[in-house]
C-alpha cells in the first residue's frame, strides 16, 4: 500500500511541474530593446574642429559616468559603464515614457525624455502580422520645472554602420543592438567648483564710485587756488562779494562781512552747556571780573 501512495505522490509532483512550467512558457515576457547614449560634441561645433572636440571631450569625461532612465511608475535602468568611444548602454528596456539624465562630474547635459512605444512590424505579412510588434525608440529634449509635454528639440540618432561598409548613411545594422543616440554636453567647457581668488587690480580700484569722488574733490581742493589766482580781478572780486553774501557762509562761519548781525546761536558753547556753567563776565578791556 505505501509503495502505491509514494508512487502517486511522485506522479502528482511531475504532474505539478509539467503544468507550472507549461504555463510560464505560455506568458512570454513583454517586449525589450536596447538604448545607447553616444557622447559627442555638440552641433554648433564648426566641422573643421569636431574630430578635435570630440577627442578631447572624451579624454575629460571621467569613467564613472553613469546614465538612468526613469519613469512615473518606479521603474528604473541604470546604463552600464561608459565604454572607451563614450557609448552608455542601457539593456532591457521595455515600452514605456522615461525620464534620461546624464550623471557627469565634469560636464552639463540635459535632461531627456526618452519614448518607447510598441507599433507593428511593417515587414511582417500574413498571420504573423497581428503578433509581430516592434519597439520605437524617440529621444527630445526636456525642461525642468515644465510640463511633461513640454519637448524641445529631436536628438539625433546614430544609423549603425553596415559590415564590412565605409559610410553610415545605408541604415544597415551590424547587429540587432538598439538605437544609438547622440547625447551632447550643453557646453565643451567643464564644470568649475571653485571660485579663483580675484587679484589686486588698481582699473577696478579707480572704478568705485567713492574713489572717483574723492579725487575730484582732491582736484578742486589744489587746483581751486589756482584757478582764482588766474582769474581776472574784476572777476575775482565780483566772486568773492557773491561769497560774503552767501547765506550758507553766514550760518557755517558764524556771520558775514558788512555789518551783518550774526545768525541766532552762532556765540552758542556747547561745551560749557553740557558742563552746566554759564558764560563768565568777563570785561572788554582786561581780566576778568570778580563775581558779585
């Protein structure tokens, strides 16, 4: 009896398996493709100097970047190491809206949107067709603080080159890979993380507003002698009469020429206000007198 039920069991395990394995094979996963991020300089870069640029831009990229894909619902791709011609490959990467930025130390990129969306397989014919779908890969621009459909400009994309072909315009791929797309920094010109100390400069010194006044009244101060010792005397003296009759002479200087009568408070003493003591009596003529 127990030989019949451990055969039994046995077979209820297979039977269990078979099924379970046949089912997963019935789901077949969703649809992948590859994205490739080539780092290149960008097109405003006059022709003569890309090669040059380019070289250059890729000798100062350090070798962890790094590049992500991420969309609204949590999902994530983080490319693989950058490779020695600057190329970031993302692997896996199923239909969906993502957000791509590049994680560089040394240069500024911007953000991208990146669009994988499923359409049918023009190729395919007959039954085939209905099941046949293909990814699309579209890449544009993006903005920060925008709305979503907000999209700049188109990024372009790489045509692969064909075996053993000298151009890359025939569209014929080595190999099934993904797209490749030309992801340029903002500028050629790296990152700076430090202030340079700026240096004693005598222009900007000369510059400040508080300087140039002070040296026009340096200039007036010596050269307004002068002036008046070359002035005409008629002119000289008519000058010197507008100032005795100046009233601002009269309240700094405490009275002005021709018998005018000092301005109220003009004898006032300060001091020996704040000291508490009157003024002393003193005669005209001589010492002072003696209090009474």
């Amino acid at each position: 009896m127990r030989p019949i039920l451990t055969f039994s069991l046995v077979q209820l395990l297979v039977a269990a398996t078979t099924a379970v394995a046949s089912a997963s094979s019935a789901v077949s996963p969703p649809p992948s493709t590859s994205i490739t991020f080539q780092i290149g300089v960008p097109s405003r870069v006059q022709e003569q100097e890309k090669e040059s640029a380019a070289v250059a831009l890729l000798s100062s990229i350090p070798g962890w970047t790094r590049a992500t894909l991420e969309s609204g619902d949590g999902r994530q791709y983080v490319s693989a190491p950058i490779t020695a011609g600057g190329k970031l490959v993302f692997s896996n990467v199923t239909a969906g809206s993502y957000l791509g930025e590049m994680h560089c130390a040394t240069h500024i990129f911007s953000p991208l949107r990146v669009d994988v969306e499923e359409e049918a397989d023009p190729a395919a014919t007959g039954a085939a067709k209905a099941d046949s779908r293909l990814l699309v890969t579209r890449i544009t621009e993006t903005y920060r603080g925008n709305d979503w459909a907000n999209q700049g400009e188109v990024v372009q994309r790489v045509l692969p080159v064909k075996v053993g072909g000298a151009g890359a315009h025939d569209g014929v791929a080595l190999t099934n890979a993904g797209p490749t797309f030309l992801v340029a920094p903002t500028v050629l010109q790296t990152k700076s993380y430090y202030s340079e100390r700026s240096s004693f400069d005598v222009l900007s010194l000369l510059k400040n507003p508080m300087i140039l006044m002070a040296i026009v009244a340096l200039v007036m101060m010596v050269g307004m002698p002068y002036m008046m010792d070359q002035m005409d005397p008629e002119m000289r003296a008519e000058f010197e009469e507008r100032q005795k009759s100046n009233p601002m002479n009269s309240l700094l200087g405490g009275g002005g020429g021709g018998g005018r009568q000092a301005p109220p408070g003009a004898n006032f003493d300060m001091a020996a206000f704040l000291a508490g003591s009157g003024k002393s009596d003193k005669k005209p003529g001589g010492g002072g007198a003696s209090r009474k």
